[in-house]
C-alpha cells in the first residue's frame, strides 16, 4: 500500500496539559480517513500539528516521505525554517468548520489567489481552474458572488474548491459541516463524496457518522488525546471493540 501519511507517537502539550499522548496514524494515498470522537480529544490539534500549524512536543509525521517540521541530516534533526514550513504546507489542503473565505474577495477570486499569489500560476490559467473547480461544486453560477450573498453550503463549497485549487495531495477537514444549519449539510458531504471518489486522499473530523460508514475507508476514535481504536470504518462503526467506542457511536446516533 503507498502510504501518504505516516504519523508515529506525535504528542503535544499545553503547559502540563497533554493534548495528544503518543497519537499514530497511517493514510494510503487516495483513501479517506475520518477521525471521530468527543470534544477536546485532541482531534483539531492532530490535525493541526499534520499541517504544521502546530509544532508537536514528541513523535513525527511524514506527508509524501516529507518528514513535516524536521529535516533530517544523517541522525540530526534540524527544525524547518519558516520558508521550508510554508514550502511543506502548500501540499496539504485544509477546511474548517467555520467557512474562512475572504470576504473581500469574490468566490473566484478567493480560489485564484493561492494558486496565483503562491504557486505563480498565470492569471488565466488560475481562473479556468477555478471555474471548472466551481462547476464541479456546483457553484458555476456563483463565481462572482461574496461570500455574505452565499449561503453557508455555499460557502463550504468554495472553501472545498479553494483548497482544490492548490492541487494539494491531501486535504484535511476539520468538522466541514458542523457550523451549518442541518438542511444545508448534505450539499457539502455530496461534494466531499464526490472529492472521494475521485482519488483524493483525505482526513475528515466528523460526527456525520452516515459519511463516514458510506465513504470512509478507515475510521479512527480518539479520547483524551490517545487513539483508543482505529479501522476498516465498516468494522469500528459497526462492531467497535473498544467500550469506548461504542458509547461514543451510541450518543452521537
Ligand atoms: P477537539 O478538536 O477534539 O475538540 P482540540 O484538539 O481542539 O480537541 O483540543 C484538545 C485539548 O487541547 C482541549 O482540551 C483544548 O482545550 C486543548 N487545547 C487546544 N489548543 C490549545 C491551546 N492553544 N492552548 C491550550 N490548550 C489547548
Ligand atoms: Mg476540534
């Protein structure tokens, strides 16, 4: 299996408060992994030290054999620099619960501006890119509305086709739809499913279980910044081993 994601035994700590104890994780290119579990498990702050918005305490995470954060030199680890940093994360996508598109700027245009601004694509390139990356969310008629004339789906939506538009090789979600209003939330996961099926390799926190039964390829519960168990989805979701687990899949359902 190509991995893309390797993560091993990442801890981080607040002050004497650990937020992930020892935390490892593995995601073959081109599969969806969803990560589930209580508030304040640790599960944004994983996702946070993957991307390098957060620098871990202990462990290492490698995205494309690229050890994040570090540089290996024979046995040295030398920390990356802030350029080197930055270098690193342009290949990995990222969606928050909160939609945080530039609200200057319309939907084209918030979905040009990395793919111009940071990887120098010409204008028009960038544009035509975005407007098929718009029309595969079905938001082709939308490209010059801001984002305070779109709804919340809608916005998700460009915030999707924004992180797309960087041709990331990973795009993690942080809680994509947990901020919208219940009839708007279905619109969001077809467009993650659609995403899904055609290769991407993605790491979606969740409570939409149904998703994560239909789509995931693994699914992993965490608690109190440990993972308690990690899986096929069909067999967490459905036959978890841990009690843990179980009670978690009950309360959310
Ligand atoms: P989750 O996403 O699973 O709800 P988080 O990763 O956001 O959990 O947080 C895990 C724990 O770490 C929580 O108890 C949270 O309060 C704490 N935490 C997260 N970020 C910080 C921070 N910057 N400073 C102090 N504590 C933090
Ligand atoms: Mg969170």
């Amino acid at each position: 299996m190509d991995i893309l994601v390797k993560a091993i035994d990442v801890s981080k700590n607040f002050g004497p408060f650990k937020a992930l104890d020892q935390v490892s994780m593995e995601v073959a290119r081109g599969e969806v992994a969803c990560i589930i579990g209580p508030s304040g498990s640790g599960k944004s702050t994983f996702l946070r030290c993957i991307n390098l918005l957060e620098r871990m305490d202990g462990g290492a995470i490698w995205v494309n054999d690229a050890l994040m954060g570090y540089r290996r030199d024979g046995n040295n680890l030398h920390e990356l620099s802030d350029a080197e940093i930055s270098r690193q994360r342009r290949r990995i996508g990222m969606v928050f619960q909160r939609f945080n598109l530039f609200p200057h700027k319309t939907a084209l245009e918030n979905i040009m501006e990395g793919p111009v601004q940071v990887l120098g694509e010409p204008a028009d390139q960038a544009r035509e890119h975005a407007l098929s990356l718009l029309a595969r969310v079905g938001l082709a008629d939308k490209a010059n509305h801001y984002p305070v004339e779109l709804s919340g789906g809608q916005q998700q939506r460009v915030a999707i086709a924004r992180a797309m538009g960087m041709r990331p090789d990973l795009i993690l979600f942080d809680e994509p739809t947990s901020a919208l209003d219940p009839e708007l939330v279905s619109e969001v996961l077809d467009v993650m499913k659609d995403l899904a099926a055609s290769g991407m390799t993605m790491i979606v926190v969740t409570h939409e279980l149904g998703f994560a039964r239909n789509v995931a390829n693994t699914v992993t519960f965490m608690e109190a910044g440990k993972v308690v168990e990690t899986g096929p989805a069909s067999e967490v979701l459905s036959a978890p081993k841990s009690p843990r687990t179980a009670e978690f899949i009950r309360a959310v359902h």
